[in-house]
C-alpha cells in the first residue's frame, strides 16, 4: 500500500509547519495560557490560511478536502502545539452541519469556511461517562419551534464559540440510542449561561447551561450523526497526538545531547538510550494508528467505529508512555512551567482523556469485536 503524500498535501503540510515555525512560538502559547486560554485570534489566522475551509464542500465557500488532509494539518498543528479549537470549528461542525437543511447549512458553513463564524460541539453531561447515546438535556417543540433545557459541560472554547451543536433528547429515556437529535443554538439565544474556565493543557473550556433556549433543529436522528462527527475528532486527535509526541521526543533527544553528567552527555548512557528506542516504538505505533483512523473515515459506521476506537486505544497508550519517559529523562526540569516539555506532557495527558480515556476505549473495542475475539480482522 502506498503512503506517500501528494504533491498537495505535501505543500499543505509545509504551509501549516512554515506558519507554525514563524507566527506561534512556545513564548506566545505559554502568553496565551497564562491569559486565561482565549485563542479565537489564533483560529482567525488559521482561517487566514484557509485551513477552516478545509473540510466545507466547495458549494459553500470550502475546499472540500478529506481526512487525510486533515491529518496532515493536525500532525503539524499537534508538533507546533497550537493552542486553538481547530477540529472542533473546522472538521467536526461542517461535517455535524452536513445532515442541516440547505437554509441551515447555507447560512452557516460560509461563515465557518472564511473563519469568521465559530461553531463547536457541545456534547458532554456529567452523567455520560464518554456514551453519546446518555443524552439528559431535553428538546420540547410547540409544532413550529423548538427549544432545549439541560446543561453541557466542558465545551471547548465554549464562551468564544458563534453557536453551539448541541445533542439533545426529543422522546424517550436518557439512555435510550433513539430519540437523539442534533440541535443548533445561537450564542445569542435567550437563556442561554455560559461558565468559563481554563483547562489543565492551557486551552478554555465552559459549562454551558440552557433553559427553554430557542434553537434550530439539524436532524431528529443525529446519534449516527453524533458518532461519525466524534470519530472524525479522534482522527484529528489522534493526528495532533503524533505531531506532539514527535516534536517531545525531538527536544528529548536535544535535551540529552547538551545535558552532561560525569563530563559526558546523558545521550551515551545505555539505559536511556534503551529508554528512547521504546519511546520511538511506540510512537510509530501511534502514527500507523493515526493513519488507520483517517483511512477508515469513508467506512461503513459499524467498521469505521470499530476501527477509530482502536486507533484512539493505541494512541492513549502511547501518548501516556512517551509522555511519561520524555518527562522522567528529562528530570527535575521537565516538570517546570516556563520548559516547553512540560505543556507538551499536559497536552497529551489532556487528550489521553478526550473522547474517551483508554479504559473506556479498550471497552469500545472488545465490543465491537466480539464474533471474532480480536483474532480476525
């Protein structure tokens, strides 16, 4: 099988590395983390680029692009650390909006397209535990309009965010795989509470509470919707995951050719070096996931669901290992906040729990792969 890039998603990756190299340093990102974690200005630069049209088809304003492009931005995205929502506003809305009606979807995936509109996900209850079909927050229609009640937690960039998707219960009980449907809300519907807060990697997230809020339906089955847009966040995921753990390796490595210990650089000692060979292997575990993910995008759900919880398994292994090691060989500087390595480990220990944690995922694997025990493909 060939895995060579084209020719335009090698310039692709280049574009997004150039920018990266010259417009986000770690200075600026540990700025914007001791800011709060607002970044809608990053995400208008990104847009700037056209990356935020990346996923909107070409009838509204998009380049109609598919995953493996989008791997290929969120590997460098991940290797630069940029601290921006960027799969949420530009791979996960425009594909949740598809199932819109044309009025919907015209009037929105423009204004994701150009950047100027932001639109993210906001799915999680405290209840849930990573199931997207533990839905509590209720839809009530009068025939003509609808409106949502209920309370969604750690939204990211939620108080930045133009409008909401918001998955919410027509009828039904709340675990029940039926009755979920796909609504939009406006952040500027009445009723509608917004509580920010910074998160662990630097990022801003917020509790968003609704209460009678008028919103526009999307679709009345979106739990099918909901799972192939959360399966396209773990690709991304999975992408910036590879892109982190290169470039922590890439300063471990550094980092251990100019550290000396008994005159000679740590780089020499056999049980570190030891130690970054397992470091590496697991990291082109990662990546060969990462590319599973995002080629089984176009598959059938039960496959493609098969196959993303598989890819999001190895990726948290990995991503708590290499973590882990590059920190422990680093040492007592690895811990400290103003270190670069330091927020490349929060990162990957943030995303390890976003999508579902590895526990959760070993349980989406075994079962979905029941009939064959995991023998069989």
């Amino acid at each position: 099988m060939d895995f060579d890039f084209t020719d335009e998603q090698a310039s692709l990756r280049d574009a997004v590395a150039r920018w990266v190299e010259k417009g986000f340093s770690f200075e600026r990102r540990h700025a914007i983390a001791k800011a709060g974690g607002k970044t809608r200005e990053v995400y208008v630069e990104l847009a700037g680029l056209g990356l935020t049209g990346l996923a909107v088809p070409d009838a509204h304003g998009g380049m109609g692009f598919g995953a493996v492009e989008a791997m290929v931005v969120c590997e460098e995205l991940g290797r630069g650390l940029v601290n921006a929502p960027y799969a949420q506003g530009a791979l996960i809305a425009p594909l949740l909006l598809s199932a819109a009606p044309a009025a919907v979807q015209q009037a929105w995936l423009p204004k994701i397209a150009d950047g100027s509109a932001l639109v993210v996900l906001a799915h999680q209850e405290r209840k849930a535990r990573y199931r997207l079909d533990h839905v509590e927050t209720a839809a009530n229609s009068d025939g003509k309009s609808w409106s949502l009640s209920g309370i969604k937690c750690v939204v990211p960039a939620g108080d930045e965010a133009d409008a909401w998707i918001v998955p919410a219960r027509t009828q039904g009980k709340a675990d029940d795989r039926s009755g979920i449907g796909l609504f939009l809300v406006a952040k500027g519907a009445t009723n509608v509470l917004l509580r920010a807060h910074p998160t662990q990697d630097g990022a801003r997230a917020a509790e968003l509470v609704l209460k009678d809020t008028p919103a526009t339906l999307i679709t009345e089955d979106g739990l099918a919707q909901l799972e192939h847009g959360i399966d396209a966040g773990i690709a991304a995921l999975c992408a910036e995951g590879v892109g982190v753990m290169d470039k922590l390796l890439a300063i471990t490595v550094e980092y251990m050719n100019t550290r000396k210990q008994f005159g000679v650089p740590i780089a020499s000692f056999q049980a570190l070096r030891h130690r970054v060979a397992d470091v590496k292997a697991q990291l082109e575990l990662a990546r060969s996931m990462s590319y599973f993910a995002s080629l089984k995008m176009n598959d059938a759900p039960a496959a493609r669901r098969r196959a993303l919880a598989q890819a999001k398994l190895q990726l948290g292994t990995s991503m708590r290992l290499v973590g882990q090691q590059c920190i422990q060989m680093h040492g007592g500087i690895g811990m400290t906040d103003e270190y670069v390595a330091s927020h490349y480990f929060k990162r990957l220990t943030v995303m390890e729990m976003t999508y579902g944690d590895t526990l959760h995922q070993i349980g989406e694997v075994s079962a979905r792969m029941q009939d064959t025990a995991g023998v069989f493909a």
